[in-house]
C-alpha cells in the first residue's frame, strides 16, 4: 500500500496495513514412519520481522516422537518452541487483544481407544 501523493490521511494506516505482516516466511515440515510403531516428526517455521508493531523474525522447532504400541493404544512426546525459551509471534498495540509470548514446551500424550 501507498498513499497517493495528494492523499490527506496522516495517520498511521498505511504503516499499519503494509507493516502489520511479514515479507517472508518458511516452513519446512518432516515425517518419517521408523520400524516398531514409531513416527517422528519435525516442522521448521520461520517469520520475517514485522515492522507494525515492531516484532523480530524468530525461528521456531518443533519435534514429536509418536509410538503405536497397538491398534488401540499410542503415545505421543512432543517438543515445541525447541530453540529458545520464548518468542514474540503478535503484540496489540490497542490493547484489545493479548499480546501472544509462546513459550517452549514439552508435553506427552496417550491415546486409547476401544
């Protein structure tokens, strides 16, 4: 977005509007099936900065192992935010909204069915 040269709005809209998402983004996402019922996954993402409000580019990682003991029964142990303890993804600069801080976690968990 840009404002025509006789554009009267002084306002932050276009900054607003241009800079509100990233230029570039990537994600890059793995499953590979391994012998004895096990699955490992792995995804990439990475954002660009975002200009408005100001947000830096940030990296993420997240992992999984998930093992098939039965038709009925898997577990599954998961990593998420695996390269820094926590990273900026949103900030509301209004005050309308929360402000979206994600945090490395880890998490397991089964699954039984009948």
């Amino acid at each position: 977005m840009h404002l025509d040269p006789g554009s009267l709005d002084v306002g932050l809209s276009v900054l607003a509007a241009e800079g509100s998402s990233p230029v570039h983004s990537a994600q890059l996402r793995s499953h590979l099936v391994l012998p004895r019922g096990l699955a490992w996954d792995t995804s990439v993402f990475f954002s660009d900065r975002i200009i408005y409000p100001v947000i830096p580019a940030y990296t993420r990682v997240d992992t999984g192992l998930t093992w098939q003991w039965n038709k009925n029964v898997v577990f599954s142990l998961v990593g998420q935010n695996l390269l820094k303890d926590r990273h900026l993804e949103y900030e509301d600069i209004d005050i309308t909204t929360a402000t979206s801080l994600v945090k490395r976690s880890v998490y397991a968990k089964l699954t039984w069915t009948h």
